[in-house]
C-alpha cells in the first residue's frame, strides 16, 4: 500500500516521498517532499477507509441512473458493483 501512495503521489501531484523510515531523502537524491511518517498515515488511513455499507439497491433516480451506467460502461474487471468485507 505504502508504493501505491507514493506512486499516487509522484504521478497525480509530482510529489516525492521518502526511501524509507530512516531517510528523508527521495530516490532522486533530493529531499522527500513528503516524509516516510506521512506516507505511513495516509497508507494506514486509505487501508481502513470503508465505503458505508447498503444490503439493499438505491431507490433514488440518482442510484439507478449511476447503477445503470456502471453497467453500460463495464470497466476493468477490479472495478466491480459490490465488494465483500473480511478481517484485514
């Protein structure tokens, strides 16, 4: 999860993070933009953040409407309408 991050954070925003808990330097050689603590949280937070879980299908105009276009665009195949919840 931490290279995800840092991958997210180079290529969407152009900002480096650390090599590692001991170093403050990117792997350019310059100074991290963002610190190896930081990029600790925001993976930790990303990895417990939760979608607010629904047993039942919208009944908004809204949520068909989405729904509807969800499967009229079938994505990659990671991108799917439901996902299970586990222990990890």
């Amino acid at each position: 999860m931490k290279q995800q991050s840092a991958n997210a954070y180079l290529d969407d925003m152009g900002l480096t993070t650390a090599t590692g808990a001991d170093s403050t330097m990117a792997t350019n050689g310059s100074p991290a933009d963002i610190s190896w603590e930081n990029l600790d949280g925001v993976s930790y937070y990303t990895q417990t953040l939760a979608a607010q879980a629904t047993d039942e299908k919208s009944h908004s105009l809204l949520g068909k409407q989405e729904s509807a276009l969800f499967d009229q665009l079938q994505g990659p195949p990671c991108h799917v309408p439901s996902q299970r919840k586990g222990n990890n």
